[in-house]
C-alpha cells in the first residue's frame, strides 16, 4: 500500500507490504509440468502486457505468488479514468479536471485498489489482464486478492477496542480500506446495535414491571421494527449519496458468463447495450417459486423430523439410556444439515447461473436471495414449530408419536396421563437464541477459524521445511537461491503465504447474519423482555469480531462498490411484516390459559395486526422521508449544478468566435411538431412556403386585417378606453335607479 | 392562436381568435367607480410593464374583457428560457442552443400557452405581471383564461366520435392543446377503459357460465385490479418521459401564500432556497387523521340515518303516505349533503392552507387527497352498509329501528314476524350503482350544465340589450362606439363573454370519477358480473362526453405540467387492497346460505386473502418493471448523452488555447483525503513538505531500498524464475517418490 506509506512505521518491517498491489496464486499441484509452465508463461505474458509489474515466489506446496504493481502514472490514469466513467454514468456530478493523459490522485486506498483490481480482472479489450480466478483458462489460479493493511487495520482494531460507539469517521476508515460493500455492513450493524438500545431500555422496564407477552411491549417491539427498517432505508441513501455511489450499479461491467440476445446501440447516447429481455430473465426467476418449495419441504420435514424425534425421547420414551438417546436426533440434524444446504446450494447457484445476470452485483444479488431463503427456514422453523405447534396443540399431537407401541414393540414408556406440554419450553428456547446460541454462534464464526487457520499454517509451514529439506540436494544453486526467502523478505512472504491460504471474506453472510437476529427479534422477542438486551451486547463484541476476522482470518476484499445491503433490505421489510403477525398471535395465544384461546378472535388479532401494520409502514415511510430529505436535496443541487456549469461553458464557447466546436446538436422543431389536428395535416401547396416558415418571428399581425383592426382598433389609449367603459357601464347600472326615479 | 394560424380554415370568422393569446375580466359591480378606475389603471399598467400588448372590450354587465398578446419575439425568448430552465432542472436532457436573446418557436400550442400563463401570472420579479385572480390585489379579476382553439377541438370532437380506440397521436394532441395535467387524464381513462375489456368479457362468460358471488370470477378481478394498477405506474412514467415532465415538480415556482422558516443557499449550485422545516409539515399533515375521522362521522351518521329511516318507511311502515314518504329520506338527505360536503370542503382548504406547500402543485395534491376521502365515504358508504350490515343483520337490527311503536304511537306497522331482508337489494343496488347511476351522472355532470350554461347566456344577452337600450341615450358617441360591438367583432366578443362566464375545468374532479367508479368495481364487482361491461360502454361515452365539457363548457385551463395524474394513485393502490378485502367477504357471504357464515372462516378467508393480495402485488410490480424497462433505460441513455456531450465540449474547450474558461473547479484532493488511521494523523514536521507531495506519481520505489530490491531483486526474468521454481517444486514434490524407490 505505497498510498499510506507517507503515514506511520516505515521502520516496522513485517507490515511493510514492499509495494506490492495484488497478489496471485497459481497452484499446478494436479497439472503436469509442461502445462503448468505454459499457463505461467502466459499468464505472466498476459499481467505484462496489462502494463503490470509482476514478480514471483513460490507458495506453500506446489504453488507460486504473483506479485503485481501498477506503476504509479498508469495507475493514476486508471483513477482519472474510472471518475471520468462515473462523472457519465451520473455517479458523481462534478467533471474530474484534465483530459485522457491526467493521472489523479486517489483519495483513498479503496479507490487505488479498486483500478488495480480492474487491471488485474476486466477482459483485454478494457483494458484488463483478464485474469478470473478459478474460472476457465485461469482455473489453476486459485487466488486472486490485494494485501491486508496491516498497521491501519490493527490500529483501528486497538481504537474500536477502546471506544463504545462507532463514528461516521470511522465508516469513512472502513471504506477507505475495504470499498462501500464491506462500509454498508459496518454502516448497517452500527445503525442497528444504536436502534436497539430503545428496545433493550424498553425490555428492561417490561422484564421488571410487565412479564413476557405484555401487550405493550409487544406493540412497541413491532413499531420500533418498521421505524428501524423505514430509518434505514434512509440512512443507506443517505450513505450512498456521501460515498458517492448512489447507482453506481449501472456501471459495472457485463459479468464473463452473460450471454446476450441481441446488441442494442442507444440513438442518443451511441452506446451498445447487451440487452437480455426482462420478461425471459423473470420467468426463469419464477423457478424460484418451486426452488423455494423444495428448500422449505427438503429442510421443514428434515426439521419436522428431528423436532419430532427429540420431543419423542424426552417426553415419551421413558426407557433404558434415554441419557445418550436424548442427543441422537440433534447429532443426526448436524450432521444431515450440512449436506441437504449444500445440495439446495449447488441447486440455487445453477438456478442463479440460469438467470443470466448482466453483473456480478445482480448475480451475487439473486444468489444472496435464494440463501437468505434456506437460512430463513433453518434459522425460524424450529422456533415457530415450537411456538406455534409443539406448545398449543403438543397436547393432542405428541401422544401420536408413540408408533412404538402401536407397532407392537413394548418400550418403557411414560404414561400418557402423565404427559404434560411444558408451556415455557418456547420462552427457554428464545432465552437460549438470544443469549447461548448468539456466543456459540461468535465462536463458530470467529475463533473456530481463526484457531485452524493458524494451526494449518503451522502444519504447512512444517511440511513445506521437510521438503526443503530434502531439495536441496537435487538442484543448481540458483535455483535453490529462488526456493530460499531472502532473509529481509521472510515475514513478508510468510504473511503473504498465509493470506493466500485464507478464506475470501463474504460480506453478504454477515449481514444475513444480521438480519436473521433481527428477524428473531422481531418474530420472538415478545416472549423474553430482554432479548434485545442480549442482542445489544452480542453486536458489540460481534462487530469486533467480525472485523478481527475480516483483517485477520480472510484475504482482503477486492473494494466493491454498492449502494446499498443488497438484497436483504427487501428481508427486513418481509421481517417486519412477519414480526408483526407473530408479535399478535404470540402474545394472543401466550397471555392467557391456553385453553381459552379461539381461533376467530385470533384471526381478528391478526387480521387487526396486519392492517394497523400497512398503515403505520406508510405513515413512517412518508414522515421520514419528509423529514430526513436533506441528502436528495443536495443530490438534486449538484445535478443542477452540473447543468448549469454546462450552459455556461456551452456559452463561454459560443462566445468565443472560431469554435465550431461540439455543441448540442438542437433538434429540427418544426417537422416534430405535434400537429393539433391529428392525423389530417393540412398539406401546404408545393413550392409555396407555409405562412409559418416564412415569417416565424413576426409580430406584424398575421391571419387577416380583422387582427390588426382588433389590435389597433380603438382610437384611445386603451387604459383611457377601459375607464370609459367603467364610467358608462357603473353609470348605467347606477342609472337604473335614478332613470326610474326620474320616471317616477 | 397564431402557432396554429397557418393551419385549417383562416377563413372561418367566428373559429379566429384575433391573435389572442389571454384574456382576463374585471369585474366592477361591487365597488364603487373611484376604486375601478384606479385598480383598472394600475391592471393596465402591470401588464404593459411586463411587456404584453393590451385590448380592452366590454363584457357582460358591469365587467370587462382584458385581451392580452405577448408580442412574438419576447414569448420566442420566454419558451426558450423556459427550456433553459427545463434543463438545468434535469427534465429535458439536450441544452437548448442559443444565448440568452435566442427565441425559440414553441414545439405545440400548450407550451406557448405556458409561457404566456407565466408572463400573466409570475411575480414581477420573476418577470410576470403577477396577476393572480380572485386573490389579494387582484380580487376582482375573476377569471383568467386563454381562448379555446374552436378549430382544433370540434375536429377532434368529430374525429373521435367516429372511433372508438384513442391512439397514442390523439393523447399527445390532447397534450399540444391542453397541456400534460389534462392530457394525463385522458391517457389514464384511455388505458383504463381498454383494461376494462377483459375483465368485461369475463364478466359476459362469468354472467352466462357462473352466476353472481363466483369465486373464480372474484379472483380474476383482484388479479386484474392489482394489474391494471401496477402497469398504470409504468405507462405513467412511460409517457412522463415521452412528454418531457418527468420530476416536473422540483421547478414550479413558489405559491404567493408560502411561508417560510429560513432562506437556504445551497454551497454548491448556488441556489437560494426557501425551506420549511419537513418535520413541521408532517406534523400539520396529521391533522388529516381528526379530519377524516370527522368527516367519516359526520357523513356517516347521515347516511345511516338515511339509510335507516328509508328501511323502516319502505320494510317496516305500513301506514298512509307510504308512497310519498318513501322519498322523503333520500330528499332530506340530498339537500343536506351540500351543506355538510361544502362545511367539509372549506375545512379541508383551510387545514390544506395550513399545511403550507411551496408549489400550487403540492396544494392541490393535498386539497384532492382530503376531497378523495369525502368522496370516497359518499360513494361507497351506503353500498358499504347493505352489503355487510344491512343485508346480513338485518333481521336482527331492523325491528329495532321500529322506535315508534316503542314511544307509544300506535300507527299502522308490518307485522315483525312478516320481516323477511331482501338479501337480493345489494346485487339491485350495484346494477343501479354501474348501469343508471352512471347515465344519471353523465347527465347531471355534462348536460344539464351545458343546457344552463346555454340558457344563462341567452338571458345575460338579453339583459345587455335591454341596458344598451337605456344606455344610448346618456352618453357621448365616443363612448356609445365603446359600447357597441364592432360588426365584424361582434360573433367573436360573444364567444369570448361566454368562456369568461364559463366555469373552470378541474381535471381533478373527472380523475376522482375514474377511481370512484374503479372502486365500484373492486370493491362490489364480483356481485354482478356486468358491471366491468357497463362501465366500459359509460367510458366510451364519459371519454367524449368529458371532451365536451372540456371544450365547451369550461374555460380553457391553462396548459400545467404534471407528471402522474397524483393523489389518485395512492388511491387505486388503497381501492384494489380494499378490493381483494371486500371481494373476499362478498363471495365468503353471499355465495352459500348466510346463515351458516362462521366469523371465524369469514377472518380466515379475509387473512389468506390480504397475504395473497400482498404477495400479488410484489410479484407483479416486479414483473412488470422488469419487462417494461425500456423508457428508464432511454432516460438513462440521455442522461449519459449530456454528459458525455459536456466532457467533449470541457475538452474541446481545454484543448483549444487561451480560452481560461468557465471549467469545472476541481476539488483539492489532498486535503479531503481520508485518513485511514482515523483521528489521529500523522502530522508532518512544520516545512518540510511530505514525501507524498513531493513526488506524487513518481514510479521510483519508496519506502525502503528493501522494496527496490524485492521488485528487482531476481537477476533473470520473472517469467524463467517462476518456470525453473515450476520444475523445482513439482520435482521436488514427483521426487519424493522416485526418491523413495530409489532408497528401497
């Protein structure tokens, strides 16, 4: 990151990254040797070309580093250029100074990054190196990302340590490091951990003063979800417009698998479109509808199942080592789950693949969907059985599940008479999401990794020494120069080795991982006061974590802009609405004896529920939209802006005598006049031209002399004229009465 | 109309508007001569200051007819400034050509219009002669209008009542006369009523196939409602940008009665903009929650009383005057409504002056939101309650209304136990709703109008005669000349006291008609299954018929700018979710015998119901802007058109030497850098520049010889490097076997 070398520690050897932009890893451990060099040479030939730097050293195993820089003018006038296609594609409105040859600054290391990135990965005729990790030609190239700032990043990691709240400074950092993507996500979870101290103050008080299932606590659980969603909504646009990415969607390069049908080139703008029809790209995303089906039958029975099974065990089964059994059901859903999702995965990646997105944001967009629709069914289902099957009709379905008996075979079994639904088995088990669940979940995600991370790099580290070790005998001593690290390069190389190896980091699960917690929040949280409360600590700790591991546990992220969480805002909204129904029925079925709930006056609940939901999304969208409309004001002024700098320049040069120059070509007004008559013009006789043509700017009356005479008819002024009339016409009015008087 | 001068039959005396681009009266009748004359004067005086060309006539009784021309070559430059504005407001894409003394010719008659409705009516700062009638200063001016195009529109009369399908062409002439707000409203019945056709035969298949109250033909009209919502949106933003309005709203000028809190100057356009704070507003908008609530009681309890006394007259009263009291309820309660409607109406004005909006357009917005809402109680209240009360509880609630036998009085009553509910008055009441209820109207909005209008116009010659009589005697014969129409003026000047006396169009009024009569059909639809085919023969008739009107009953409006035919479309989107609703209860309750419909299945239908509607919704607005994206992608194109238009010029221009120019300032880079270490920059010693200033696109390592090295360290090239490392390490790896052969 030469950009930042100006700050810090230069002195600090192990973070320097040497200059050093990208990095790939080509690893030939399944090709034969001839291939393997081949490719290499092609792929160094291909980088070179590109106008990149390239260096090489060998990888852990059969694996090497590619090492790439950009030299700086080429880079600077890849930045020039980039804001050039943004200043087109209406992202940012002000022209970026210079012409094709400027070189620009970049203003932060994303921006830089993001250039080399497109150095290294749009096709040639961009421009680019062409290099698509682990796809096609480059599938062997199983690597493909820039280095981690090592000193910003634990700099900030130590700070945020230190400080309770994020600022907007701070966003600003992580965007400056990771791209607007990963910015939203921080953006996102910051928001959200702020928006939860009103529920957590209000869960407190409920906890000490109004117990679970309190209807005001309940209410103001679902108005705080659609406040928070509309807010957000807002605060997303408004971030877009800060960072300067509101659509920047529309930019993006044709990802290398779209196939097109026809090729389109805009009259006005002269730009060639890669058109797909959208009505074809939406049938084939109705497949959704069934892909959804099977993911809720495949994961629902397998759910079903286990729930089954377990309540089986623990309630019914009274029989010898019902201790170890009690774990079977739970043991086999782990070990099941990992295959059905993989499976659903595979499906909905070919189903995505199918749909044939212009970009990688859409793909990854409809991709993100169809996860968020298998995490929705795993992460809820097992709660909403429990909520609203287990615990009011238990009673009458777990006697059922004895088959055991009925098949003849005679277990120890609990009685039936005895058996009794345990009514806080739901509540525990929101107590367990919220509090449990949510630190076995930072585990799982964070230190887990983190721990196997480290010991493989041991382990390959280990073997890579054995090796060594028994090379040395076989080849020249240049070579063996090559197999050794320079001393001074050795914990550089180690550190690159070891980000080579690491996970690609996946911004789009954190923030479904966000969403699903919001959504047991908002489907569950009446049940337990102080969910939000657990949440509230869980995002403090869990927003550190996540970015220990983002700078730690996975290669950096090539900066990907976005203007937005994608498509999980669309969840959230979904969420809400759910929350809303489920906060109703929860609290309608749990308050009272359960016995005494009937199913009409929960259905008016709900149906009561649902329409004061509709009305209060719509009232909150419209207050805060006209409250917070600050950033599309100024949005709307810079565009203005922008035009108005254009008319002045277009003025300025047609001031100017001898520039011909590219102005505006006007259109011809007069033949795309709307005629008023319809489709009956009145053909003016050939030769002659049309009384319009001929005098278009004349205000000599035309038509007929009846005009002029009308125009200049009165011989007095016509102030003079009117006041006459006024005395006239008043006086006959007033005349009336005296006339008749005098007649009288 | 001179753009259309060149047109159609000059010859025809009384269709020729003498060049008359406006024309205002004045009225003097109420006050006394003095203050005429002097207001008068200074009329006149406003309005050749702004540079119009003033004629003055006569009108009828004590009023005058101001004609005004705005001379050709200032409403040239106006139309072009008009553009000008249009573009630096982003709703035309193409800078017009020219400087500031260009003057363009008008593409139709409606943007000439405009511009001559702004030189009349703008403030004098903004160049206008700030004529605003029936307000203020103006009070007396009581009508402010152009001329009707007579030509033009008895054309389009004749031509339409030969068609039956308005075309594309028909729309846009609408537009080139009357401007996009009226245009809007024809495009919107237009489209409706072709929509209209399906759902008409259906209802002829489900009239001869299925019988009232079938759920097929039910769901098929939810479906459509929803639909034809859904597409009316795109189609609306489709001809918004075909007619060059899209966002329309951001540049009308402020209303003389905004007030507001602090005057803006945005830093980066330079504009000034006169702010009221949005949160202020909304919470005044709340008020709209009391008001809907009392109109709703204050109309709904007089239809209820209606309503009840008209069911104990007809159902329970068995005494004399049966015959006459039947109709007594229905008269008491239509002259009361006007009473109550217009209390309401004047309500509603002064909460929507309250509100204070910036534009003309937001007020009239928020004044057709409120009259949505007494109409919508008026409308559907009385079909409301005999369908879900009436019908279904009358048995149960209409002996109670027998309150006079109960007081004591004994008249002559039907026996209880003779009581049967007609369960058949709701399907009559919707076959009056969609067949004679909509004659009636026609002839109550279109003809019995015109006839008045037509007579009241005979009888004010009529007087002016007798006047003109008495009056010759009295005055010079200068002023007798003023007083008697010129001959060859004498059909014109009658035409033109006729419009001013005419009423003014509201094109708000015909729109809420539509909705009322879609609502008709979403809500109570599904009991006669004609009801789609009677409307579509009404709308035929109701499209000509309100042309009509437009042409020949009301004044001509002055030709506004819109971009979506406004509040109507929350409507249509609040009428078809009332609609699936409402359908859903009428096939739950009428389709078996009432008397076995269970509360709770009627909730369950009504709830599965909406979360179908919901989901209907979101799948089809999806759909339908994926499939009809063309007319935002030709927005784009054009947006990407100007920019790269400005790019070329900005370097035409920097190419071109000695030409310092107007060019986009660029913005310092270094200093907005963002610093990635957060709060704490380094600061660079005082004096010494950093390394970073000093040598910003300097490709010579930085840093550390230790970079220099790593990039130049290997002493052959990189590609020989990487492929002797190739061989090495597969050597290395294929060696441990042949290694290990060789030991054995």
């Amino acid at each position: 990151m030469s950009w930042l070398a100006g700050y810090g520690k230069l002195d600090d050897e192990e973070n320097d990254n040497l200059g050093v932009d990208w990095v790939l890893q080509y690893e030939f451990g399944d090709i034969d040797q001839a291939q393997a060099i081949t490719e290499f040479r092609t792929l160094v030939r291909d980088l070179t070309e590109a106008g990149l730097r390239v260096q090489v050293r060998h990888g852990h195993g059969s694996s090497l580093l590619v090492f790439l820089r950009v030299p700086r003018d080429q880079l600077g006038r890849m930045v020039h250029q980039s804001r050039v296609k943004d200043f087109l594609f209406g992202i940012i409105h002000t022209l970026p100074d210079g012409d094709e040859n400027t070189t620009a600054d970049s203003e932060s290391p994303s921006e830089e990054l993001r250039s080399v990135y497109h150095a290294v990965s749009w096709s040639k005729e961009l421009g680019g190196a062409g290099i698509t990790p682990n796809h096609g030609k480059w599938k062997n190239v199983t690597a493909s990302f820039p280095l981690h700032d090592q000193d910003a990043c634990s700099q900030l990691l130590r700070q945020w340590s230190r400080k309770t709240n994020l600022t907007i400074k701070d966003l600003d950092t992580i965007r400056a490091l990771f791209g607007e993507k990963v910015a939203f996500y921080y953006a996102f979870i910051h928001c959200y951990s702020l928006f939860l101290i009103v529920p957590a103050v209000l869960g407190i008080i409920g906890w000490l003063y109004l117990g679970p299932y309190s209807i005001v606590y309940g209410s103001a659980l679902c108005i705080w979800c659609v406040v928070f969603v509309e807010y957000w909504k807002i605060r997303e646009h408004d971030l877009a417009v800060r960072w300067n990415v509101k659509g920047v969607g529309v930019l993006k390069v044709n990802r290398a698998q779209y196939q097109w049908e026809k090729e389109v080139r805009d009259p006005v703008s002269g730009q060639v479109m890669k058109v797909f029809p959208g009505w074809k790209q939406f049938s084939r995303q109705l497949l959704l509808i069934p892909f959804a089906s099977m993911a809720a039958i495949a994961l629902g029975s397998l759910i079903v199942v286990t729930f089954a099974s377990e309540v089986f065990i623990s309630e019914v089964y009274n029989g010898k080592l019902k201790g170890y059994l009690e774990f079977v059901p739970t043991i086999l859903f782990s070990l099941s789950l990992p295959a059905i999702t993989s499976f659903l995965t595979s499906l909905a990646t070919r189903l995505t693949k199918y749909e044939n997105y212009r970009t990688q944001d859409l793909y990854d967009l409809a991709q993100t969907q169809k996860s968020f629709i298998m995490n929705f069914i795993t992460s809820f289902l097992p709660t909403i059985l429990t909520a609203y099957i287990y615990v009011p009709f238990g009673k009458q379905i777990v006697p059922h599940l004895d088959l055991l008996r009925r098949s003849g075979l005679n277990f120890d079994m609990a009685s039936h008479a005895e058996f009794e639904v345990d009514t806080s088995r739901f509540q525990q088990e929101v107590i367990y999401l919220s509090m449990t669940a949510q630190v076995l979940g930072f585990g799982e995600e964070i230190v887990i990794p983190y721990v196997k991370h480290v010991l493989w790099q041991k382990w390959r580290d280990y073997r890579d020494r054995q090796h060594g070790l028994t090379r040395q005998r076989s080849f020249s001593t240049a070579t063996d120069l090559l197999l050794i690290d320079p001393p001074d390069e050795g914990k550089f190389l180690k550190r690159v080795r070891s980000e080579a190896d690491a996970d690609e980091y996946k911004v789009e699960d954190d923030i479904l991982e966000m969403c699903v917690q919001f959504g047991y929040l908002a489907l569950f949280g009446v049940a337990w006061p102080l969910v939000p409360l657990g949440f509230l600590l869980n995002n403090w700790l869990e927003l550190r974590g996540d970015f220990f591991k983002l700078t730690l546990e996975c290669q950096r992220p090539p900066p990907i802009r976005a203007d937005s969480i994608g498509p999980c805002l669309l969840g959230l909204d979904v969420l809400s609405w759910l929350g809303t129904l489920s906060t109703a029925a929860i609290v309608h079925i749990y308050r009272g004896p359960m016995a005494e709930v009937k199913l009409s006056s929960l259905l008016l609940t709900l149906f009561v529920a649902e329409q004061a939901y509709l009305i209060l999304r719509f009232t909150v969208s419209t207050a805060l939209q006209k409250i917070f409309n600050g950033s599309s004001r100024r949005e709307e002024a810079q565009r203005y802006a922008l035009r108005k700098n254009f008319l002045e320049a277009s003025h300025t040069q047609s001031g100017s005598p001898g520039s011909p120059g590219s102005r505006v070509r006007q259109r011809v007004r007069f033949h795309e006049r709307v005629n008023v008559y319809g489709s009956e013009p009145t053909p003016s006789p050939d030769g002659s031209p049309s009384p319009e043509t001929e005098k278009p700017h004349d205000d000599v009356l035309r038509g007929s002399d009846r005009e002029a005479e009308f125009w200049n008819g009165l011989s007095c002024d016509t102030s003079d004229a009117g006041v006459k009339m006024i005395r006239a016409l008043s006086a006959s009015k007033v005349g009336d009465e005296p006339k008749s008087t005098k007649e009288a």
